[in-house]
C-alpha cells in the first residue's frame, strides 16, 4: 500500500467514478500530492469500467501508480537534453560570429539576422519548429567564407572579376561543409549558405535560380541579412538613414527581393527596428 493517500486524491478518485459512469470513457488522473509522511510525490490513476454478459456495468476497476521516480528521471532527461539543445545553438551562434569577424562584419550581426528571419518566418507562416530551425541556422549563412583568403575576403577597394568570382565560392564551400551533416539544421544551414545571394528575378549566384525555386529560408535571410547589413555602419561605409533602408527594400522587391517577403518586413517594421535596437552592438 502507498503512503500517498490524500483528501484532494480521494475526491478525484470519487469524480472519477461519477465520470466513468456517465461517460463510460477510461478516466486517467495526474497528481502533485504531498504523502503522509510529508514528501512530494507524483501519483497517476486510471480508472475504467468493466460490464457483465449483458453489457451492463458490473464494476470499476482503478489502478494507482507513484511515478515520483519516473517523473524526476523524465525531468533529469530533460534538463539534460535541453543543455544539449543550449550548447548546440551556443557552438552554432560563435561560429558564426567567428566568421562574420573575420570579413569585419558588426558584432552582433548574427543574432539581429537569426531574430529578423525567426520574426519574418512566423510571419510567413512557417510552423514553430522550422522557424525556430530557420533562426538557429541563419548565423550561418556566410560560413563558407572561412575558405575565403583574407587578402580578398577584406580588399578595401573594388574588387577584380577574379576576386568576386571567389568571394561568390563562398555559397558553395558552405554547402559543401554542411551538406554531408545527417542533422536538420545543418542540412538547412547547408541550403541557405548555398541559397542566400540567389535573387528573386534569378540574377543572383551561385546557381541563378529564380522566384520559388530558391529555398523559403533563404530568402528570409537574403533580406535580413542586407537589411542588418545596410542599416548598420562597417568600416568601409556608414550606416545608411532608416528612410533610405526601407526605400531599397522597397525598390527592389521583385528584383533581389522575394515581395511577400518584403512586404511582410515592411508590414512588421515596428518590430523588427525593436529587435534592432534590442540586439544593437552596443549592447552586451
Ligand atoms: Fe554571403
Ligand atoms: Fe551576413
């Protein structure tokens, strides 16, 4: 016998059977009780009826379980993966950090792009989980940069058709590293590294595929990572006017821009200037 007896576990013990008799339906209790000897415990119990020859009820049968044990382990499981989960997005978010400082991007980059896609990915009405996918992937657009030579990567003046042509190979050195990955975000870090300067009206690199072709995630990236890009200062330019940002979303909708897109940004630009402010790089 347990030690789990309670007042309120006996009144649902009672409810049960008034439910079970009235919708003849199995009844499956959870509980949070403290046990007579003053310890927490978690109690379940199912209840059901059985019935004679004629069909008629003849009985109830109840079992009750102490899951306390199974209940801490489940949340001890728990915990641990969701520091899994924690450290993976950390490694994730340094890398690409680690890359966006290398060809001198804005130290926080990374993160306003992750929040600018998630925002604009719900908006665009990706489910929960992909667009949380499309969030944690998105710093990692430009990976494939890592096998960029610095000499190019960071030219202060033009560059030669050469030197562009390898700035370009960095969509395919980042889908290659990702590519072989069996993981879901990987594999969809791997498309929108690939994807991310393809261009609406097909003009863009690597592959110059158009419109639809070009992966959702990717042209959720393409605009806030120009957006971020645009509306922030780097060392070679300043940080262009809010005005004049808005005015080139606006203008190139339909060109580099995928428009529903666009006007998703434009719709929600409250929201999105307060993740910029949130995430600005002077804060910590
Ligand atoms: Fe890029
Ligand atoms: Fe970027």
């Amino acid at each position: 016998m347990f030690d789990i007896s309670s007042r309120e576990l006996a009144e649902a013990y009672h409810q049960a059977d008034v439910e079970l008799l009235k919708t003849k339906k199995p009844q499956v209790y959870d509980f949070q009780i403290v046990s007579s000897t003053g310890k927490n415990k978690s109690v379940i119990f199912n209840k059901a009826i059985f019935t004679d020859q004629a069909g008629e009820v003849a009985g109830i049968i109840g079992v009750i379980q102490d899951i306390t044990e199974m209940k801490q382990a489940q949340e001890y499981l728990q915990k641990v993966n969701e520091e899994i989960i924690d450290t993976q997005k950390e490694v994730i978010y340094t890398l690409g950090e680690i890359i966006e400082t290398r060809s001198q991007e804005a130290a926080k980059h990374v993160v306003r792009v992750a929040e600018y896609s998630h925002l604009i990915g719900l908006k665009y009405g990706l489910n929960q989980e992909d667009a949380m996918l499309l969030k944690i992937a998105a710093p990692m657009h430009d990976i494939g940069k890592i096998g960029i030579p610095d000499h190019i990567l960071n030219k202060p003046g033009p560059l030669t058709r050469e030197e562009f042509d390898c700035i370009k190979t960095h969509t395919t050195i980042g889908y290659n590293i990702m590519k072989k990955s069996s993981h879901k975000i990987l594999k969809i870090a791997g498309i929108i590294a690939l994807s991310h300067h393809e261009r609406w009206d097909g003009t863009g690199y690597p592959q110059g595929i158009a419109g639809e072709q070009i992966n959702v995630f990717s042209r959720i990236v393409s605009v806030a990572d120009v957006f971020d890009a645009v509306s922030h200062k780097r060392c070679y330019k300043e940080a262009w006017p809010l005005h004049q940002v808005r005015h080139y979303l606006v203008e190139q909708c339909g060109k580099m821009f995928d428009p529903r897109v666009i006007t998703l940004f434009l719709d929600n630009w409250e929201e999105i200037l307060m993740i910029r402010s949130e995430y600005s790089d002077a804060s910590s």
